[in-house]
C-alpha cells in the first residue's frame, strides 16, 4: 500500500476510451489470437481485479508492455513510498497498465474461463454476472497458464550438484486450494510429475499470519517428461531474468534445444 507521494511516469500513451475508439479496437481484437490463457496466470497471480479497473503492475517491464501492447492501454512507471506488514519502509518500483470501463468488462468475459482463485474479484469489479465457461483447457491453454503463473508467483533454480545439473520450479501460494487445481489441470494433459504441497513458511500480513505453501517441479536430464514440459512454458514466457534460469539449465544437458531458438 502507497503511504507516500507517488511519481509516475507514462511510458506509452493511448488515448482514452470513448465510443468511436472502442468500437475500432473490439473489431480488430475480437478476431485475433489473443492469449487469453497466458494472461489468467498472470491475473491469477500478480495482477489484481480492484476498484474499477484490472491492472497489472511489476517490477520486470516485459510482461506489462506486452499487456499494454495487446490491450491498447497506457504503460506506466510508477515510484512510491510503501511500507511492508512488517513496518518496514521501502520505495517501490514498477511497470503497470490497467484496463477500465468497456474494455475491462470485455476483458473480463475473455478471460473468467481461465481465472481459478480470484473468480470472485473478477465478477465485483466487473459488476455483472458471466456464464461460467466451464469447457476443458486445451494441453496448450493449460501450459499458457502455467508459463503466467510461474512468471507470476513462480521461482527458478538452476544448479549443478555432485555432477547432476538440475532445475527446479516451485509455484507457491497462500492458497493451498489453488495449487491444488493447478495440478488437477497439468494432470488432466499428463503434462509434468509434480511434488507435493508442503507448507513453506508462515508470514504476516496486516490482516494476521497467514501460511506459504508450495509444490515443486524437478527437472533433470534424467526425467525427460518435466523436461519437455520445462520446453514448452520457456516459448510462452516472456521475463528475461526467469528464463535466463531454464538457459542455464538446457546449456548444460541439451543445448540444441537453445540452438533451435536462436
């Protein structure tokens, strides 16, 4: 929470919705490819559906500018004083883009299909019933999923120990439920073998404790499935600094893997 003046930057600028602009801009995006499965892991876990508008704000820039390249919203950078439930104090800083008014219901339609934890977000700030779309995620929709969610509340480590290189993803949540679901939907497509939830760590929050708890994803060269697996969010994914985790790793079991990409 800002408890501070806040400096904001506008690092791309679109022009507010009206009638004109949003009847141009739903034609044309009604018939794209949009990946709306990418963005529920996204919105799953660091975007947040609050007040009047859906807003995505992060400190790595790739995801935001890509959110506001699709959706035609402003790109910001914002710096704010904030203070932690620890009381500690910190300055802030990040990319955001939000969507408000016609083209955040718009929005909304697309993308309740793939939003798992925060369904009841979406339909306040929305203020409008949806009919639930309850058809199956395709394999593809639900590795899109995963490669937002790992981006969003997932953590990569790359390692080499007694002469075996491994990589391991861990999704965690205070939400125990939700991890839950994640794994039912990656193993409904057989996609990866995935570890247990475990508990993670109790830490507090200005409404009390509140518990981590996570679930990990081994990948060695030995276990070819979660390899493959690994493969095919890195495509989808978009944050440099996470995917530069799973370079390291296939540099040193299977760097034509990387070759291919190049």
């Amino acid at each position: 929470m800002s408890n501070g003046k806040e400096n904001m930057t506008v690092l791309i600028k679109y022009p507010q919705q009206n009638k004109i602009t949003n009847a141009d801009f739903f034609k044309r995006k009604n018939d794209e490819d949009i990946n709306w499965s990418y963005w529920g892991g996204w919105f799953d876990t660091d975007g947040t559906f609050t007040g009047k508008h859906g807003k995505l704000a992060l400190k790595d820039h790739e995801p935001v500018k890509l959110f506001s390249k699709v959706f035609e919203t402003s790109l910001r950078f914002d710096e704010y004083k904030t203070i932690t439930p620890n009381a500690a104090q910190y300055v802030a800083k990040v990319f955001s883009a939000a969507l408000r008014q016609e083209k955040l219901n718009w929005f909304c339609r697309n993308i309740e299909k793939f939003i798992l934890s925060k369904k009841d977000n979406l339909f306040k700030v929305c203020k409008q019933p949806f009919l639930l779309n309850q058809a199956p995620w395709t394999k593809q929709e639900t590795i899109n999923y995963i490669a937002g969610v790992a981006e969003g509340d997932g953590s990569f480590l790359s390692k080499t120990k007694d002469k075996v290189t491994f990589l391991n993803l861990l999704i965690a949540s205070s939400n125990a439920q939700y991890l839950s679901d994640i794994q039912d939907r990656l193993s409904e497509h057989n996609l990866c073998n995935c570890g247990d939830i475990q508990e993670r760590e109790i830490y507090q929050t200005k409404k009390g404790e509140r518990v981590k708890y996570y679930f990990c994803i081994y990948v060695s060269g030995k276990n070819m499935k979660n390899a493959e697996f690994m493969k095919s969010i890195y495509r989808v994914m978009t944050i440099e600094r996470k995917k530069e985790k799973i370079r390291q790793f296939f540099n040193v079991v299977e760097p034509s893997f990387l070759n291919q990409l190049s």
